[in-house]
C-alpha cells in the first residue's frame, strides 16, 4: 500500500516536472511577443511588493484618424518611477488652462489612463481607491482625431468615436476654452448601478468620491511628465452625454482638459 504521503509526493514531483517542461525558450518566445502579457507581468511584480525596471521607450505618436471605431489599441506599460517625487507633484500641481498646440505622445496617454484607473496588481484593484472594489468609473479621452474608451483590464484603448469632438465638448461646458485647446480631456463616467448593487442610496455619494480620487491621480500625473491639466465639473450632464455618445448609464462627473502649458 502507498502511503497518502508519499502519493502527494509524487503527484507535486509531476506537477513540477509539467511545469518545467512549459517553461522552455519558445514558451518564454511566445510570452516576450504579447504586449498585453509583458504589462501584466509588471503588475504581478508589484502585487508582490516590488517595483518592475521601468521601460524604455521613444516617443510614440497617436495613431492616425484612419483608425476605425471599435479598434482596439494596446497602451505602453505604464512607468512606475520618476524623477518628480510625489510632494513635488503636490506642490507644483496648478490649474492649468492654457496650453500649446503640440500632442500627447502614446507614452503620455498611457501614463494619464493608467492614474485614472490603472491595474495595480494581479487580483484587479486599481490606482483610485473605490467602494467595495465596485470600480464604477468608466474613463474616456477626446483628442484630436479620436474619442477612446480605457479599458484598465488589459491597459488598452477603444476607439469610441472618430473625429475632433473638443470644441463641440467645449460648447456644452460653458464655451471654457481649456476644453477645445486641450490635446486631451478625459472625461471621467460613473455607471451608478453597480455600486448601487451593494450599497443602496449610499452609492451616489461612493461615486463622486471616487470620481475625486481618480481626478487627482491624472492631475498629479500630469505634473510627473511635464504636463499640466485642470479639473471642470461646469457643464451640461445630458449634452455631455450627447456629444460623446455616451452608453446611457455612464453618467458624465468630471472633464479634465490635460496638455503642454503654453
């Protein structure tokens, strides 16, 4: 008769031994090829209390408006280092409302989308803090030649809507001029309902909190790499939702214009 010990001996040797022979070079090929996969990997690091090397990287301009709507774009991994500590940050976060005309490069808008409601390990918890981890913000860009949905799950992009939409975004938000001369304005959404699910009546108040805590995330993010930004709650809920095409259910909380100061 085996003994029960020595039978879970044996299983977890060929466990191992499975393992090991999934780990040769092409496997590690096939996983250095997937962008998605490498940026996951720098999350796990951090789940496990270290931080990855940060990535090098050229600048890279956003793609072209020949981009079709529903195209799905994968976003630099995010940095996670700077030479901006983060009281720097605090102390030299101003609104900024005036800006050059020169675009964000991919690194840059990868960095913003990332502080607003980036994975910050393996499990799914993200950069803002959020009520039951409920996560019911839904974070959307206007740019020059396009309106992308973030999709934190994987650090990637959707083209929303294709077109310059900043100015009609700046007519419905009390003609602020940081709106149409911005190279970006994130546009942070609430979809109430899922934190409604748990915590009732309570959960309109949850949100707009969250809402704040991401804000401040792009702000000082913003400051780390050299931009500027400021945050706009004057305008229109429904108009907003109209210019934008927003999903009935993703509620406009805040705009936050973000470029080049001029």
């Amino acid at each position: 008769m085996i003994s029960r010990r020595a039978l879970r001996r044996g299983l977890l040797l060929v466990a191992v031994a499975v393992v090991a022979g999934c780990s040769g070079p092409q496997a590690t090929a096939t996983l250095e090829a997937s962008p998605s996969t490498a940026a996951t990997s720098s999350l796990a690091s951090i789940g496990d209390g270290t931080l990855p090397p940060a990535p090098t990287f050229a600048p890279t301009p956003v793609p072209t408006p020949t981009i079709p709507e529903g195209y799905t774009m994968e976003l630099p991994p995010p940095r996670l280092d700077s030479d901006v500590s983060l009281e720097a940050a605090l102390a030299g976060r101003r609104s900024v409302r005036d800006f050059t005309s020169k675009r964000l490069t991919m690194e840059e808008l990868s960095q913003l989308l990332w502080a607003a409601q980036g994975l910050t390990n393996r499990w799914g918890y993200r950069t803002a803090p959020s009520a039951g981890a409920l996560y019911p913000l839904e974070v959307y860009v206007v740019m020059p030649d396009h309106v992308l949905h973030y999709l934190p799950s994987h650090h990637r992009a959707k083209v929303h809507m294709t077109g310059d939409r900043r100015r009609a975004l700046q007519s419905v938000a009390l003609d602020q001029t940081a709106v149409g001369d911005a190279a970006a304005v994130i546009v942070i959404t609430g979809v109430f309902s899922r934190t409604e699910a748990k915590y009732g009546a309570r959960a309109e108040r949850y949100v707009w909190l969250e809402a704040g805590h991401a804000a401040q995330n792009v702000l000082l993010e913003a400051v780390a790499i050299g931009l500027g930004g400021v945050p706009i709650g004057a305008f229109g809920d429904a108009a907003v939702r109209r210019v934008l095409k927003l999903p009935g259910d993703h509620e406009p909380l805040y705009l936050i214009p973000v470029g080049h100061p001029a």
